[in-house]
C-alpha cells in the first residue's frame, strides 16, 4: 500500500482531481491508466491487499468543446474507470438553492399540479454576470458565453427545472430524469439560429464614474473577435409536460448585476375584471421568482385588493429568504461537491449521456455561428442587461425580468387596475 495511503489511512481509495487546463485531461487520465498494476477499471495499487478500494476521478468543466470532443473524452474515461467512478462536476448542481429547487418542487403538493404546459406560460433562466472576462481570455475568447454557461449551467438548471418527478433521490433516478429532459429538447435547425439564439459582446462603458473596457480592450482579446459574451436561447423541450412553452435562457459577463434566477410565470387568470366603464381589465399574472444567487430565496407574486373602498387590485409578493428562515449562510457548492465525490454519492454530478444531450442542444447554434462569424453579434454597453435583440427574442412573452436592486424582496407596484363604486 502507498505511504500515503496508510498514513491517511484512506484504505487505498484515491480521488483524483483533474482541475488542470482540459488540454491534458486526456493524456492524465491515460496515465493513470498505464501505471495501474491491474488493468481495467476500479484497480489500484492497494488492489491486491484491499480488493474493495477504488479509485475516483473529478472532471473539471469544460467537458469537451463539441459533442465529437466529449463523446472522445467519455470514451477515454471508459477505458480507465468505471462510470460509477467518474465525477463530472457542474458546481450549479451543487448550489444550495438548487438543491432546495428539487425539495420545492417534490415536497410541496401545492406547485407540482400547476407544473406543466396549462398553467405555465414561459420560463427564463438567467445567469448574469457583473464581471468581465478579466486574465481568462486565453480560455474564454476560443468558448464564448455559450459554451462556457450555456450548454453546462443553464442547461443543467433547465434540467431541473423541468424535470419528472423521480422514482427516488438516489443518483440513477435523478439522473435519468435529468437526462430525459434534455433530450426531449427539439432540435435547432441551422436556419433557425438567428431566430431563437442571440449573441453579443460588450463594450466600453462608465460604470460609477469608472471606465470599464469593453471586451476587444481586454489583455489577451484579438482586436476583432467575435466571442459572445452574452448570449441567449429559446428553447422547446418536446414532451407531454412542456410541449409550447418556451424556454429563455440567457447569460453574460460585465452585465448590470450579479444574478442567477428561475423566473416561472403563470398564463394569466381566465377571469376578467371590469371597470366603472365596463373595460376588461387583465390582473397580473402569478410569478415565482427562484433566486440561486446572491438573496438566495423564493417569491411568488399574487395578485390582491388594496385595503379601502372601491376595488383596486395590486400585486403583492410572498417571500421566502434562505438566510432568514433557517439562520444559516447556503453551503458552498464545491464543498458540498468533493464531499459528495469522497462518499462516491453522484447525485449532483452529471452522467454522459447528459453532458453529450446539452452539446447535441447547442451545436446547430455553435456551428452556425462559427459558420457566420460575427453575423449578429451585437454590441450591448458594459453594464447593461444586455442587447436589444435579446429582449426582441422574449417580447411575445413579455420582457425579462430584470431587477435593478435587489431581488424582489417587494416588487414594484403596480398602477392600480379599476375602481368600482363602493
Ligand atoms: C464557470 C465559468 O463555470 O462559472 C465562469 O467558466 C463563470 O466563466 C462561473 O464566471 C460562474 O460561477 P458562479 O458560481 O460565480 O455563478
């Protein structure tokens, strides 16, 4: 047995990490096979006295660029290891209000039966953020937002979001209902990118008296390079739950502020109010707004009387803060994550045929754009919750939601809707 092994007394179990560039993932991960003193998955140098021990690996993201570079990396993973071995971490899933997201959702009775195409009428993901690309231009400049947000983060949300309720909460199930759902996604034609993907790249602008650079100012960015930094997706997913209600997913660097949220919102109600003049008058539909992060929370919108004669109708917000209610600051993802991978518990990490549906999901995008360079890309100021092109692709559904302070913990008023007499 390994020195170190018997001074840790980690019984001959090794976890390997591989949080290096993904250039050398492959050769590591062959290494490690070559220096196995028996071959094939699961043996180790402590096989002989420990036949039990195992040995693990964690995949950083990226997972491969496109879907013919991950399906290669999973191949070489086969070669070496069991799938039950293999750990691909997506740190969203280790979130603590994605977490709760799957208690929300199966805990409660009251939203599961509201949960599906009659009640819902569109749902936005949003992953903005207030930084821009910084030193990591070498990485990021060859990805974009859609690769590096997209076909990882948001898409596992989404995943969540939507997916059946499990048979349990033991990986396998998890998984594969995860997994179900983003295979259920309709695929994009090539000439349907312009229509249902945007991307664009931000660009200089005074931030609080300062200046921020725009993204071809940054060390390390080509002068003309086409790299989204924000981008943005209608998605379908073709199953009996969702079938016509789109999917926004959107994200990017140097936007306005940081912020991950779920945004589900209801159709509106089917009853119509009236004024003294007989005019229809539409109350606002319900909305619950699932922030990931920062205040970590949920609130659900509602529609109510303001207190007083004559009847005015107001939206009032139910609210739930995560800190408030249990006194305590979310878990750390990565915390939560290598802990789980040193129990061997999968359950927040991603099989591969997930990994491989979510690059099936963008590759038409990725392909076209590549195909197009620059074509549509457009310029949205440092700052700002990005381009106008982008609220173009949600304006039948109304506009994103776009807090400016802080997240919802009171939701602006709205003007009041009709007053009858008393
Ligand atoms: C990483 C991306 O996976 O997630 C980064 O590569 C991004 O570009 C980061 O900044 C965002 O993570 P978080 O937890 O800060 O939202």
């Amino acid at each position: 047995m390994c020195q170190q092994q018997v001074a840790h007394d980690t019984g001959g179990e090794i976890l390997f990490y591989l949080s290096v560039g993904p250039e050398l993932y492959e050769s590591i991960i062959q290494n490690i096979g070559a220096i196995q003193p028996n071959k094939g998955p699961r043996r180790w140098c402590s096989a002989e006295s420990n036949p039990a021990a195992r040995q693990r690996i964690i995949v950083e993201k990226p997972f491969g660029r496109d879907l013919q570079s991950a399906e290669h990396l999973n191949r070489v993973l086969g070669r070496v290891f069991d799938d039950d071995d293999v750990f691909r971490i997506d740190h969203y899933l280790g979130k603590e209000t994605v977490q709760n997201l799957l208690v929300f959702r199966f805990a409660n009775l009251l939203f599961e039966p509201l949960w599906n195409r009659l009640y819902i009428d569109h749902v936005q993901i949003t992953a903005a953020e207030t930084v821009g690309v910084g030193n990591r231009a070498a990485y990021y400049d060859s990805a974009g937002a859609m690769r590096d947000m997209i076909q990882s983060h948001l898409l596992q949300l989404m995943a969540v979001v939507a997916m059946e309720p499990p048979n349990s909460f033991r990986a396998s199930d998890l998984r594969s209902e995860q997994r179900h759902v983003l295979e259920a996604v309709r695929p994009i034609a090539l000439d349907e990118v312009p229509r249902l993907a945007v991307r664009a790249q931000y660009t200089r602008a005074q931030i609080d008296g300062a200046v921020v650079p725009g993204y071809r100012e940054e060390p390390g960015v080509p002068a003309n390079s086409s790299c989204d930094t924000f981008a943005a997706l209608k998605i379908f997913i073709d199953n009996w739950r969702w079938e016509g209600v789109p999917f926004f997913l959107r994200t990017g660097k140097c936007m306005r502020r940081k912020l991950t949220q779920f945004v589900i919102n209801f159709k509106p109600a089917p009853h119509l109010f009236r004024n003294v003049d007989g005019g229809e008058i539409r109350p606002s539909p319900n909305r619950l707004v699932v922030n990931v992060q920062p205040d970590e929370g949920i609130s659900l919108r509602f529609e109510g009387k303001v207190p007083g004669l004559g009847l005015h109708i107001q939206s009032a917000v139910l609210d739930f803060d995560y800190r408030q209610q249990f006194k305590a600051e979310p878990f750390e993802a990565y915390a939560t994550l290598l802990l789980d991978a040193i129990r061997g518990n999968q359950s927040l990490y991603k099989d591969r045929h997930e990994i491989e549906a979510a690059w099936r999901i963008v590759m038409p995008v990725l392909d076209y754009w590549q195909g197009h360079p620059g074509q549509g890309l457009a310029p949205y100021p440092a700052g700002s919750w990005g381009p106008a092109a982008a609220d173009e692709l949600i304006k039948p559904h109304g506009p994103w939601r776009n807090p400016e302070t802080t997240v919802s913990r009171t939701e602006p008023a709205a003007p009041p809707d009709f007053d009858l007499p008393a």
